[in-house]
C-alpha cells in the first residue's frame, strides 16, 4: 500500500478542519489491509451513518482514505457500510471487533439460495464477488429465497461450511484486495430485513454514493501527481492544459457529492429520488475519473506509469474500481427512469 504523507480531501468549500475520522487516519496512516481493517473497527465506533447529519464528513473521509491508497478504501467502506445496513435494519450494532464485508452481487451457475429450516437459515451455493473474505469475520450476503425475492443475511464467514477461493484473483489493480467466489454449504445465517429490503431502503443509493467518493479520492491522488510536476516549474502548455481541465472534472464531482451529501441529511433523497440522485453522482464521478485518468496519461507520459510506484498503484487500483460502475448499462438505466417519468426533468 501506499506510504505517501496524506493529505485531506474536503468536499465542503467553507473554512473549516477535516472530521473526527479524517483526523484518526492522517494520525495513523494504514499501510497494509491488516491496518486498514484496525481504522475500519475504529472508524465504526466514530462514523455515523448516512442520512444522520454527517454524511459530509463521511464521505470525505472515504475521498481521503482512496487519495491516499485505493486499497485502504476499498478494505473501510464495506465494513462501514455493513454497520449502517444494520443500523437501519434496527439490529443489534456490530461493534463486538468484527470486521464485515458486503457480499450482493449474483452471477454464475451456482447461486446462493436460502432454506428456512427449523433453527433458522440455511445458505447453500456460491456468491461472486466477495472481497476480503478470507480476513474478515462476518458479511452480510443477498440470497435468494424464493419466488424471484431476494434477501439479505448476516453470516459469519469463520465457521464450518464457508470455503473462500482467491486463487483465480490475477489483478493488477486492488491486488491486494482478493475478490474471489465464497462457496457455502449449509451455513446458518440470520435475516437482516425482508425480502426485498436490501436493495428498496434509501440507504442502498446513499452507499453507491458513498462508493463514488472513493472513486473521487482516487482520482484526487492521481491528480496530485499531475498538479507535482506542474508546480516543480517548466511546465508547457500542453501540462498546464491538461492541469486546467483535471482542475474542472474535480470541481464538477465535488459540488455533485457535496450537494448530495446536503440533500441526503435533509430528508430529499429516498425512493425514486435517492435512486435518480445516486445514479447522476456516480456516472459525474466515473466520467470525471475516467477522464483524468486519461489526461494524466497524456500529461505525464510513461515514465510514473513504470518507475513511480504509488502513482502506477493508483492508477490501476482506480481503472479497476471503476468497473463497479456499469457504463453505458448505468447510463441506459438512468435514460429508463427519465423517460418513464411523468414529467420533463430539466
């Protein structure tokens, strides 16, 4: 991971110092997942959740947890956004020492059904996607249970019957954030909300926005490396151009979470609204990201791509996070509520 000194990334523009949370990383820095899952436990005694007041500094702290190393993010936000799933579930809080992940996406020949049986639950099959499951404690996992519904469970990722496999995890970017299938036998879990919560309660789009923080934290560090070489002195015109129009796609991703952040805490951002709120912020992240990651490639050239580590880190940590945006699928999505809405949206 990333050994740079860290820097804060504020989304606000008012004078005024980084939260409580931004302040425990600049004072401990973590430097491998062990120590990121430690500020993760830390973070989650500290956090509140979003929609409680806060969201801004939240995501401020995930922007400058991915500026200074996409992994240490990548370990934080699950595990936070696990603790608030549960807290809006109305469960007991998660803040025993165990470290949690979210499991949720669906593919493959194999998926994850549960069997209500005497004691409770019982999960069988295999969910894609599980990031980290070899070193976390618990997850929360969508399985399916019948006539088309899915719904989420807590599960604890230490006991009999759960087999994670990390073999085929070949990435260069988040390579240290192993995100392979977790095969379940039989393995008792324990219902977090009802069938069809998970993905209908407004906190669902708050975390997608959460997640295009740390996408804009990432592209933040990339952009630090561009700003670096500018402000060393020589810099050409092509350089100060490309300085210009990174300046301009962080602006435009910063008012958009700032501005979601305010309308999450005042209420204005759940059902259909959350949802066409998270959809505009995350694709305004991911182009802007997208872009910058290009435009450092230009500016730049190869030399930080083969001989600066941490630059070479971020930029494929961040092309590989981005993926979680699904492009021109996402997009196609959002045109599908516009058009099915009953009014003009702009």
């Amino acid at each position: 991971m990333v050994t740079a000194p860290l820097t804060p990334v504020l989304l606000g523009v008012s004078a005024r110092t980084a939260g409580p949370l931004v302040g425990m990383l600049v004072e401990n820095p973590p430097s491998d997942v062990s120590s990121a899952l430690r500020t993760a436990l830390a973070w989650g005694q500290h956090a509140q959740s979003p929609g409680s007041g806060a969201t801004l500094e939240l995501w401020e702290a995930l922007a400058t947890a991915a500026a200074h190393d996409l992994g240490v993010a990548r370990t934080i936000e699950p595990h936070l956004d696990a603790l608030a799933i549960l807290e809006q579930a109305g469960e007991a809080s998660a803040l025993d020492g165990s470290t949690w992940g979210v499991f949720a996406a669906e593919g493959g020949d194999d998926p994850l059904t549960a069997t209500e049986v005497l004691d409770g639950w019982l999960l069988t099959g295999t969910k894609p996607w599980c990031s980290l499951a070899s070193r976390l404690s618990h997850a929360l996992v969508s399985a399916h249970v019948g006539g088309g519904e899915r719904r989420l469970f807590a599960v604890s990722l230490t006991g009999p019957g759960v087999r994670a496999d990390e073999g085929g995890w070949h990435a260069r970017g988040l390579a240290e954030i192993a995100s392979g299938p977790v095969r379940f036998d039989a393995v008792l879990g324990r219902p977090v909300g009802e069938a069809g919560w998970y993905l209908s309660r407004p906190g669902f789009a708050w975390g997608g926005i959460g997640v295009a923080a740390c996408w804009f934290g990432g592209a933040v560090g990339v952009a630090r490396t561009v700003f670096a070489k500018a402000s060393a002195g020589d810099a050409g015109p092509f350089l100060l151009m490309h300085l210009g129009a990174i300046d301009e796609l962080l602006e435009s991703a910063r008012r958009a979470l700032a501005e979601a952040a305010a309308l999450v805490d005042a209420g204005e951002a759940t059902g259909e609204a959350g949802g066409l709120l998270a959809s505009r912020v995350r694709a305004t992240v991911a182009r802007a990201a997208e872009e910058i990651l290009d435009r450092s490639g230009h500016a730049l050239g190869p030399a930080p791509l083969a001989l600066d580590p941490q630059h070479a880190k971020r930029v494929a940590d961040l092309q590989l996070y981005l993926r979680q945006h699904h492009a021109e699928r996402d997009q196609a999505a959002l045109g599908g509520v516009l058009a099915a809405g009953t009014g003009a949206p702009w």
